[in-house]
C-alpha cells in the first residue's frame, strides 16, 4: 500500500514527540488504543490560564498512519481553545493526510485521542 | 454460521483441540471436491463452498481469540471489525511501558535477557487473561459478555506485542 507524500513526511519527520510531566496541572493527557491492530496512542497538551492549547507532545506506537495522523493533531491544536480542539474531527486528519480507507481507524484514534486529553484536562480542572 | 455445529461440538471456550482436529480432517476428506467430481456442476459448487467453510471454521475455532470472538458473536455481541478506541488509561499505560522496554532491547548490554524477561511477563499477562476470558465466557450472561470482550480487546494488544518481540528477535538474529 503507498503512503501519501504527507505521511511519509510526519512519519520521517514527526512533530512534537515526547512527553510532557502529567503531574503537572496544566497538563492533560489523552491515552487511546486500538485492539486490531494493537496501536497505542498517547497525546499530551499543555494548557494556559486562558485556556489554550499552548504546546502538544505525542508518543505513537503504530502504522506510518496512526504515528502520521497524531503528529498532525499535535500542530492543529496548538494555539487553539480547547473548545476549538474538541471540533477536530478524524475525517479532517484523513483528507488531509489522504488516507486510503482501510487506516481511516487510525484517523479516529487520533481524535479520539485529543477528545480523551481534553477530557482529562476539564476532569482535573473540576469541570 | 455457527461453526461449532459444523463441528458438532459444544459451543464452549473450553474446547478439545484434538477432537477439533480430528474432526475436521474427517469433514474435509467427506467434501473434498475431488469426492464429488463425478457430480452435478451444482454439487462440485456445494463441495467446494463446504470446504471452504469448514477451513474457516477450523481455522477460527483452533484460535483462542478468534473462538472467543465467534462464541460472543453467537451470542449477539459482534466485536471482530470495530473500529471504536480502547480507552482504559492504566492499561494502555502499562502498553506503552511494554512497548517502550521493547523499543530499548536493542540498545541493552544483554539483548537475549532482556528478550527472555519480556517474553516471560507477556506469558504471563496472557495466560492470566486467557483464564479470566475462559471464566467470563463460562457464565454466559451479557454483562459477563461484555467483559469478555475487553479482555479479548486486551489480549489482542498482547498479541500484538508478541508478534512485535518475534521480529526484534529476528532482527537481532540477523
């Protein structure tokens, strides 16, 4: 199966990898898997007093497309609110990435995985 | 299709293997095509459908997680094509932990015992599963079910993680 030139150039060049401390409190951290295929998925935002998105880390075992679509999520969030961030939907990241059907999943996990960090931040922020 | 009645045997996790094989070969050498070659075109179709439903059947039900998907699917709970995330945080942490020890054998004074470490905890962690999965599917209830099919979620994680141990090992072989 051929990749798209976009990513092949996350997967060579991923943006944003690493971790961020989850103990600390402006820090929200969203874990997704997926069983098919066994991808694990860890996405991380770093959120300011005014609720945005100031910096994203991810750490992706996967597919050239699942490690594609959550180096993507990370440079779409940054600057954005959270309610912003929580518009993203898979069917951006798999247009935009040109994903063939058969790693549409993984465009999901990536949402999904945003959607849990964001969840988690307004968990540990009392709502 | 109900491939334990193809079988004739109990629709249970708990499944003699033996028996399983045995009648398979039974099954297959009854509607090998070449048995029916003398037969109506109509029948050569049958012969060869049949055999091919009988390998399915002999292939899924050998496989405990694929035995396991097929008695929930039996049951009304259909799990083999979706698509939805598994989101248990401290699960998916300890795989990314997993993981993360995998990635760094290579860079290990002593490859081969760090690989036989990993190897045993990742059998361990299956086996524990596989019984618990064996215990849930016994109870036949939908919440039972349920759990059933999470542990089926997390055995394929491990699984997954096997397959990825067995080609670093190659690798180092190399």
């Amino acid at each position: 199966m051929a990749y798209s030139n976009k990513v092949i150039d996350h997967y060579e060049n991923p943006r944003n990898v690493g971790s961020f401390d989850k103990d600390d409190d402006t820090v929200a951290t969203g874990m997704v898997g997926a069983p098919a295929c066994g991808d694990v998925m860890k996405l991380q935002i770093k959120v300011n007093a005014a609720g945005i998105i100031e910096d994203a880390k991810f750490k992706t075992y996967g597919c050239g497309s699942a490690i594609a679509s959550s180096s993507l999520v990370t440079e779409w969030v940054k600057g954005k609110s959270l309610d912003e961030a929580q518009q993203i939907k898979n069917t951006d990241i798999a247009q935009e990435l040109a994903l063939p059907p058969v790693k549409i999943h993984c465009s999901i996990l990536a949402e999904d995985a945003i959607k849990a960090a964001i969840a988690d931040y307004k968990q540990k922020h009392g709502g | 299709m109900n491939y334990f009645q193809l079988f004739n045997l109990p629709a249970k996790f708990d499944l003699d293997l033996t028996e399983l094989g045995s009648r398979y070969l039974k099954l297959q050498k009854q509607f090998h095509p070449d048995q029916h070659s003398s037969g109506s075109e109509r029948d050569k179709l049958l012969a060869v459908q049949q055999t091919a439903n009988i390998n399915d059947a002999y292939h899924s039900l050998k496989q405990p997680l694929m035995r396991a998907e097929h008695l929930l699917a039996l049951r009304g709970l259909k799990i083999s094509h979706e698509q939805r995330s598994f989101t248990d945080p401290v699960f998916l942490m300890q795989q990314m932990e997993l993981r993360e020890q995998l990635a760094e054998i290579e860079q290990s004074g002593d490859p081969d015992a760090v690989i036989d470490t990993i190897e045993r905890q990742l059998q361990q962690q299956k086996k524990h599963l596989l019984q618990q999965l064996a215990t849930a599917l016994d109870s036949e209830t939908a919440e039972q079910d349920q759990l059933a099919a999470d542990l089926i979620r997390k055995l394929k994680f491990f699984f997954k993680l096997q397959q990825e141990l067995e080609l670093i090992e190659q690798q180092l072989q190399d």
